[in-house]
C-alpha cells in the first residue's frame, strides 16, 4: 500500500475509515482497501481501554482523534458492500462499544483535498466514560506498558499500529514517540 495510490474504486457500497486496530485488524469484509487520511484531526492514545488493552480497574490506553485544524491523519479506508455494510457496522458497533461514536468525515486520496467519498469513522470524545485525555509521552508509555486486557498487552497495541503506519510510509510523530519509548528497557 502507498499513500500516494489511486482511487479506482465504483460508487457501490459505503466506507470505513480505520486509523487504530482497524489499520492492522480489520476482521470484516471488504471490497477494496486504500490508504487515505482524514483532515482536520489528529490520532492521540487518549482514550481509555477497559474492554480491549485493559479492564475497568486499569484501563490501557488506545487512539482516539483530536480535532486540530489542518491536521492530516493517516489511516485505510475501507469499501464495504452495501449488502452487509449494515451488519458489519453492527459487529463494529459492539467491538467498539467503550466510549466511541459512529461520525462521518470526507476522505482524502493522492493527497488531493476534496477528493474521496465520505466515511464512518468511531471517535471516543472528551465526554465519554473511559476518555482519559492528555498526559505527558513518559506516562502515557508508562500506563501502556503495564496494561493488558481481553485483546492482549497494551505495548502489541502500540507497536503494531506503528509498523502498520510505517508500511505505509505514514508519519506519525505522536505513535512513534510512543513505540519508543513503550520499548525501551
Ligand atoms: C479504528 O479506526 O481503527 C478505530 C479506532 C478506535 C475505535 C474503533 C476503531
């Protein structure tokens, strides 16, 4: 995958834009994956995990998205016929029951504002439950690194988000701060 790839997608079924777990483990179908961004917002680990990476009495740390006006986040778009769109929105629904938010944003594809269709995206705001908000780098590594949950450590978490932005060569200076620092010794 490259950031800078072409839409070559039709008009049927309807998207889902991924930039947590959804860039490395999608578990529903689709018709056809890009890598996108979204602008506007940007990918901080501020919300917490009590079903996922962590559990009620010590919650881990995973993304949610921050409006900041002219951000670009980074992430996979998927296309998903419209003859299941609806149950896999349902299993998603319950997947990310803690604290997100089904909101529509327009995607972005070659880098050219404007271009993409509109998405559903699960975002966790400051008024939900399990958000937690910002915290120095140092202890939000801290937290990651001793939190574990039903989906497995807090650091796999992390790291894999990291490598999967990597791979499509996409920066994010706020992850990879964080895969550092949640592997030093
Ligand atoms: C995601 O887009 O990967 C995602 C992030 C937070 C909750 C659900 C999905």
């Amino acid at each position: 995958m490259d950031i800078m790839g072409n839409f070559g997608g039709d008009a049927d079924g309807a998207w889902i834009f991924g930039y947590g777990s959804l860039v490395w483990r999608p578990d529903f179908p689709f018709i056809e994956q890009r890598v996108a961004a979204i602008e506007g917002w940007q990918r901080r680990f501020w919300q917490g995990s009590t079903d996922h990476r962590g559990v009620p009495s010590a919650p881990g740390r995973v993304v949610t998205l921050i409006e900041s006006a002219g951000e670009l986040c980074h992430g996979v778009a998927y296309r998903v016929e419209s003859a299941v769109y609806e149950d896999v929105m349902a299993t998603l629904d319950h997947r990310e029951k803690g604290g997100y938010s089904l909101e529509s944003v327009a995607l972005i594809y070659d880098g050219s504002r404007g271009s993409g269709p509109d998405a559903h995206v699960y975002i966790a705001n400051e008024h939900n439950p399990n958000y937690l908000g910002p915290a120095p780098l140092d202890h939000i590594a801290a937290q990651v690194r001793r939190s574990r949950g039903p989906s497995g450590h807090n650091v796999e978490y992390v790291t894999r988000l990291a490598e999967a932005l990597r791979h499509m060569n996409a920066h994010d200076e706020h992850v990879f701060a964080l895969e550092q620092l949640v592997l030093k010794q």
